[in-house]
C-alpha cells in the first residue's frame, strides 16, 4: 500500500472549491490509498493508525485528516467539464489519478517524525520529544491535546499520536497557526481543579520539536529548503521563571529517611515479608541520600550503574544531558547508605539502584541476567510511598535538585563550582537558583517603616 496526499484548498466567500497551488497553504489534506505496492514497515504502522480513527475530525481543524478508506473530496468546477463531477461531490476513492486535485509525492518509508525520533541520544528525550509531537498532531487534527477521552475523562489508549500526521506539508501559516495555539494552552491542576498557562520553556519545548520535525522533512527530501526555511521560520516564547521544584528542609528530608528505616527491622510475622520490606528500605534510603548529597537529574539516578561508583574519592560518574559526562561527590552519609545498600546488592555488573520484581521480591534482571536499572518514573512512585508512610508533602527528584544547588550556593561555593556539579551547559541557569539575592531583597524590604495607624500610634 501506498499513500498519496491529496490537497483541496477552500474559500469560504466562493461558492466553487478550488484546487490548491502547492505553493500555499493547504486548508484540507486527505489521503487516499494507491496502488498495492508495499511500503516500508515503520510507514506502514502510519498507515494502521490512521485506520484506528474511522471519525473524521472537526471541520474547524486547520488541518482534517482522513483515514485512507475513506472517499475523497474532489474539487470539481460544478459543470463536470473538468471531470471530477459537481463541486464538492465525493468520488470514491479509486477514481484516476488524473481526475485528482494535484497530489503530492507519496511518502513512502521516509517518515520525518520516526526519523527525527530515532536521532535523539537518549529514550528520556525521545519520549519527552514524542509527546511535544504528538500534542501538537492532536491540536491540529481538533482532539483534546493530552489525548484525554471527554467521555470518560482519562487517558485514551486509542488517541491519535504524530505517527501518521503528513508533517511535510506543513507550511508558514501552519506554524503560525500552532505556536498562537501553544500560546492559549493550560494545564489544570487535578486536586484543585485550578489552571495556569504552560511555562515559557514548555511551549519553546514543543516549537523545538515542530522546528526539527519539519527539518527531518527537508532532510528526507520531503519538501523544498524554502518550504523548510519559511515554515521552520517561527519566533518562541519570551520570558523569565523562577526554576521549577521548591527548598526541601532537613527535616523533610529526615522524615523520608525515617519512614525508610522504619522499615528495616519492620514487626512482620512473614520473614520473607520481612526482607522485602528491609531490601527496599536499604535501596531507597541510599537513593534519597544521593539525592539530596549530589541533586542529580531524575534521568541520571536511574541511569547510574554499579561501577560508576567510586567508594575512594565518593564519587559517582554521572552522564546527563546531551550525553555530557561528570562527577559528583557524595557526603560521608550519603556515602554510608550507599555501602548498606551495596552490601544487600551484591557486587554484580548492572544498575546501581534496580527495580524490583513482584512478589516474591527480587532484583529485576534483564533477558541476558543483567541488573535492569530504574526508570524515572520508579523513582517518583518511590518518593511519593515514602512522603506518605512520613505524612509529609511529597518531593520530586527535582526539588532536590533545587535544594542541593542553592544550598551550595548559600554556602559560598562559587558559581563555576556549582554549576560543574549540577551540570549546566550555562552558569546563567545555575545563578537561577541562587536564593541570596532574595535574601537580600527580602531585607531591602524589612528597612521600609510601616504606614502610621490609630492602633500603631
């Protein structure tokens, strides 16, 4: 099977549709199968997935998508000279290629959106990327952006991603289109129901992928380096935020520790019960001493394997962004839970910190009998067990993060040294964190005399 993208352009002033020149913008795209030639597998899933969603999408879409069984609508002159019948009459979708708008080229096995995807270093980025594309699909195609069922309100498993979304054909006025969209998007709390607009660095996040999915498309031949230059042409978002995550007092950071300990020698009648309960204890108490000793990514911890520790010099080697390599240090506490931890391990090649199996606990391994390490997501459902047996407000790996740097920086380290040790390609993202300009500030303020009152005269 083959895919050819027909494009019709419609002017709602004009009674008569007219066929689009493919240099401007296409109102409608639709696809339609061709011949039986088979096509490249990864494309091929595009095409399954486009079959999944028998539903048209809204007519206010700036892009509508039609499943390839679907009949095509074909722009006719209404007197049926041209041959494609009366204006705006659907033809089946096996009519001659001659009586169609102008086609596109078929897209074959050259998928901008695989293609950009498979370029990406790292899975975390390749998921974090492939959401941005995938929101932006849905936003185009007129469903909810977070691929939300409004029928039932949660997660749909069926919801449409950027797979089969023809981004070559993406031009100027589309991503103009897009990024005033991004600019209206919001994101509800789901406790309070209360909604605050996308961050600045979010919305950039997602022109990022539209701008170098759009470069794929040129890359793989797709659309001209005009068409590529105009489209990917798009300003983003201006301004300033304080960094994401909160300060973590000591004592917060005590009580998670606690609810770890507590579990050590746990009043379990089950002994095997009994040593689960104390093998995680020892895993996640290491883990958040790491955390709040070094302020590591959430990536970095669950990618950390057993000989990138150093038990001499306290170190761990870290690679975090952009495959960018360093070494952190930890406390001598740190450094304590970390050889408890070990001692429960084992010595064996593989994560430094791995999940678990169900029950019966054990070490997760992967097919070959390696340690499987975390995932990200492990280490935020770990953190959120612990705040809750501490009846404490739950952290996140990045509010340690938050915390280790302006504390280093609280106490005098300098700001090369900080930033060496959080990993910042910038020292200006490290001074971000720096709160003893608000201290001073906050003392600016304290200077000001009160308005006079009747009570304080």
């Amino acid at each position: 099977m083959v895919i050819r993208l027909t494009i019709q352009q419609t002017c709602a002033s004009d009674t008569k549709s007219k066929r689009a020149n493919l240099t401007r913008l296409p109102s409608h795209l639709y696809l339609s199968t061709g011949s039986a030639v088979p096509v490249n597998r990864r494309y091929d899933r595009a095409v399954a997935v486009a079959h999944e969603h028998p539903d048209p999408v809204p007519e206010t879409s700036p892009i509508a998508v039609y499943p390839p069984h679907y009949p095509l609508p074909v722009a006719g002159t209404g007197d049926g000279a041209d041959g494609a019948g009366p204006a705006g009459e659907l033809l089946p979708a096996d009519v001659p290629a001659s009586t169609l708008p102008a086609a596109a080229e078929a897209v074959g096995n050259r998928n901008p959106y695989l293609a950009y995807l498979d370029s990406l270093d790292s899975a975390e980025s390749r998921t974090t990327m492939k959401g941005c594309l995938d929101r932006i699909a849905r936003l185009l195609l007129g469903d909810d952006v977070h691929g939300i069922d409004p029928k039932t309100g949660e997660k749909d498993p069926a919801a449409r991603t950027g797979l089969g979304f023809p981004w070559h054909v993406l031009r100027a006025e589309h991503t103009i289109f897009i990024r005033a969209r991004l600019d209206e998007q919001v994101i509800r709390d789901p406790k309070t129901g209360e909604e605050r607009p996308w961050s600045h660095t979010y919305r950039n996040k997602h022109l990022t992928a539209l701008r170098q999915v759009i470069t794929w498309a040129w890359r793989l031949g797709l659309s001209t380096a005009e068409e590529h230059v105009r489209a990917a042409d798009v300003r983003p978002f201006k301004g300033t935020r304080e960094p994401a995550g909160e300060h973590i007092e000591p004592e917060r950071v005590g009580a998670l520790l606690d609810a770890c300990d507590a579990h050590l020698d746990a009043p379990e009648p089950d002994e095997a019960r009994r040593a689960e309960l104390r093998q995680a204890a020892l895993r996640d108490a290491a883990m958040i001493e790491v955390l709040y000793s070094t302020g590591v990514r959430r990536a970095e911890l669950a990618r950390l394997a057993l000989r990138d520790y150093d038990p001499v010099r306290r170190s761990l080697h870290v690679r975090g962004k952009g495959n960018k390599e360093r070494r952190v240090f930890l406390t001598h506490s740190a450094a304590a839970r970390l050889a408890d931890w070990l001692a429960e391990r084992g010595r064996e090649p593989g994560g430094l910190f791995p999940p678990f199996t169900p029950r019966p606990q054990r070490i997760r391994r992967r097919a070959g009998g390696r340690i499987d390490h975390l995932t990200g997501q492990t280490i935020s459902h770990m953190l959120t067990e612990r705040a809750e047996q501490a009846k404490t407000a739950r952290p996140t790996a990045h509010d340690f993060r938050r915390t280790v740097i302006g504390e280093l920086l609280n106490a005098g380290v300098d700001l090369a040294t900080a930033q060496a040790l959080a990993g910042h390609a910038s020292p200006v993202t490290t001074a971000r964190y720096d709160r003893r300009d608000e201290d001073v500030r906050r003392a600016a303020v304290d200077r000001l005399s009160p308005p006079p009152t009747k009570a304080r005269t």
